[in-house]
C-alpha cells in the first residue's frame, strides 16, 4: 500500500470515528447516558474527522447550538483543506 492510500484510508477510518461518536453522544445525551466530552469530539475533528463530524451533527442535529461546533468544526475543515491543497500543490 503506497501513501497515499494509506492516508485516505486513516482520513475515512477518522470521518467514521467522528460520525459515529457525534450519533454515540446524541443517543447518550437522550437517555441520560454519561457523555463524550467535548474536548474528544473536538480532537477528533481536529485529526482530520471534520467532514464526519459535520454529517454527524447535520444528521442527529447534535452540538447545532454550540458555537465551538458550528463555528469551530468547519473552520477545522477550511484548515485542513488548505493544508491538504499547500502539500499537494
């Protein structure tokens, strides 16, 4: 496997992970269920799950209302886009 599936493939495991702890903390957060913290969720977004984390909240309608999410997750992924396209141009 070169590197650069090997980067695509660690970038969708990361989107997975994101996605599915964003609908893993809604369902927690419905039921009364001990939470992720945020820090995690954030970190994660922050690893390159920003797209997941972003069609996680889309989806469950989750962390909508908080502005370190719907401010800070899509300016993760304008970073990580701009970071992608300066080491690849």
């Amino acid at each position: 496997m070169n590197g650069t599936k090997a980067l695509l493939l660690a970038l969708a495991a990361v989107n997975l992970l994101a996605f599915f702890l964003c609908g893993l903390d809604k369902q927690y957060a419905k039921h009364g269920h001990w939470r992720i913290p945020e820090r995690t969720l954030m970190l994660v977004s922050a690893c390159g799950g920003s797209v997941g984390m972003l069609l996680g909240m889309s989806l469950f309608r989750h962390k909508t209302k908080h502005p370190k999410f719907y401010l800070g997750v899509p300016a993760l992924l304008l970073l990580q886009l701009a970071a992608a396209w300066y080491f690849l141009k």
